[in-house]
C-alpha cells in the first residue's frame, strides 16, 4: 500500500523477563509491537480467557499499539478455510480434521465446523495430557469453561515449546490423532513437537514455517501445506506480525480495531494463504 516498513524480529529465548525489559525499551519508539510464541487471549465460542504471562507482557507496554494476532486469526483464517474449497477443491464435508490448538485459532476451528468437517480437538490431549477427543463446538466450549481458568494461571512454558525447544525433534504423544486425521491444523510448533515419525499423503494447514520447516514436512511425507498467511522471502510469518503491520497502517489502538477494520485492509491486500504441493493428493 505505499508503505515502507522496518520489521524486527527479537527473540528472548522463552524469557518473560527478558520480553518485559524488551518491551519497556520499545514502548514508544516503534510504530507497532507483535507478540509472537505467545497469545494473550484464548477464545471458545464468546468467552475470552487472558493468559497470566500474556496479560503480563500486554501491561508492560504504555503507548505503543500491541497485539498478538488474535484479530487476523479470526478474519483471516477464516477466509483460508473457503479459500481451501473454493480455490483448491478441497471438499472439506466429512474429511477427518485435528485441530491441534483450537483455543488460540478459535476463528478457524469454528470455519472448519461450519464446513462440514469432522473436527478432533487436541487442545486438552496435547497441552493437558488428557486422552479425552472433543468432537463439537458445545462440549470444546463446555470443557473450556471447566479447565481454562485455572490453566491460563499457569507459566506459558507448561502449554507451548519456547526458546531452544522448539528446535528439538519431535516427541510423538498420541499419534494415533495424527495419523487417523487427514487434515492437521493449528499452530506449527505447537503441531510439530508431538508429530509422529511419518505422516503420508496428509495435508497441513497452519502458520510461521520457515523454509527449513518446508524441508521437515516434506521428509515426513506431507501432500500439501497450506500456510494462512503468504510467501515472504521463503517463509510464512506469524499473524501477530502481519496484524502489527496492519496496526501501523490503520493508526489505532489495538483495543479500536474492529473486524470490519481488518476485513477492508485485507480486501485492499489480496493477502492468500499459500499452497505447496509436495506430493499428487
């Protein structure tokens, strides 16, 4: 759109601290902060859960609009859903969906519902080791509601890979969901750390996958990868960095930004997921 940007990635090795000094040294300085490898808000249908460490982070910053992704999760991944059957032929009805983080990519979870799809919700399995599959948006919500107040009280480290191990190899944890499931989505390295050794002929859908990442899902045999967000210099990157982006384009508070906000700029955009083919699906 004309705009010439400075982005910056910085990574703390899974420090709290040491993002909360980052952002201090930040906070009205730059034109947008985007919170990546950690959400502040998880959603199941209309309730809203604030992640202790994630509120910690936002409350850090005084000045400068801060987000973390969570308003393109809910526009433009769900655009990636239609663009799966529209633009790629994917009959999404009746096809076998884990969704391996529904609470962090809500607006996905749900398109994949509407669309027919039968949708397996890891986020209990994976992150609170509970071999219980949810199948239906009433009893994801339902179980929510139960476990997310006390588990959002919990140092971020205990549900997600931080810092040096998101480089480990996976460690395969129920991979029986992997393997049964023809479509994998939600969060990469959320995906990634509990994928079992072979996953033939599936297609995954998710988000921030370097060029290396690219190599991995290959090697394990991937059909498709279909990233929400596009191709840059070789990699997807994080909604919260595209929506940081968008931030400093519209000029607003992240708390004033609406749907309709973001569904216009992505209009304007033309921002498509995209689609690497490794293998005849």
């Amino acid at each position: 759109m004309g705009e010439q940007f400075d982005i910056s990635r910085v990574g703390t090795d899974g420090s709290i601290d040491k993002a909360i000094a980052k952002l201090h040294a930040l906070d009205g300085t730059v034109d947008a902060i985007g919170l990546g490898g950690i959400d502040v808000y998880l959603y199941a249908g209309t309730d809203r859960y604030a992640l202790r460490d994630g509120l910690r982070l936002l409350d850090a910053v005084k000045i400068t609009p801060v987000v973390d992704g969570s308003g393109l999760k809910n526009t433009l991944e769900r655009s990636a859903i239609s663009f799966m059957q529209n633009n790629l032929g994917i009959e999404l009805r009746g096809k076998r969906v884990l969704m391996v983080s529904a609470l962090d990519r809500f607006g996905m979870a749900q398109a994949l519902v509407q669309a027919g799809a039968d949708v397996v919700f890891g986020d209990f399995i994976f992150a609170l080791d509970l071999d219980r599959p949810v199948r239906g948006l009433d009893e994801f919500e339902e179980m929510a509601r139960k476990y997310l107040p006390d588990a959002c009280k919990l140092p971020f480290q205990f549900f997600y890979p931080t810092g040096k191990k998101q480089d480990r190899p996976p460690q395969a944890k129920y991979p029986e969901y992997y393997e049964d499931a023809e479509i994998i989505a939600g969060d990469y390295h959320f995906m990634r750390q509990f994928m079992p050794d072979r996953l033939d002929g599936k297609t995954i859908l998710t988000n921030t996958v370097t060029a290396g990442d690219v190599d991995f899902l290959r090697d394990h045999g991937i059909a498709r990868l279909v990233t929400t967000t596009p191709d840059f210099g070789g990699r997807s990157f994080g909604t919260n960095v595209v929506e940081a982006a968008m931030i400093a384009l519209l000029g607003k508070k992240w708390a004033d930004v609406t749907d309709e906000d973001y569904r216009v700029l992505l209009d304007r955009l033309h921002l498509e997921p995209r689609v690497i083919e490794f293998q005849a699906a």
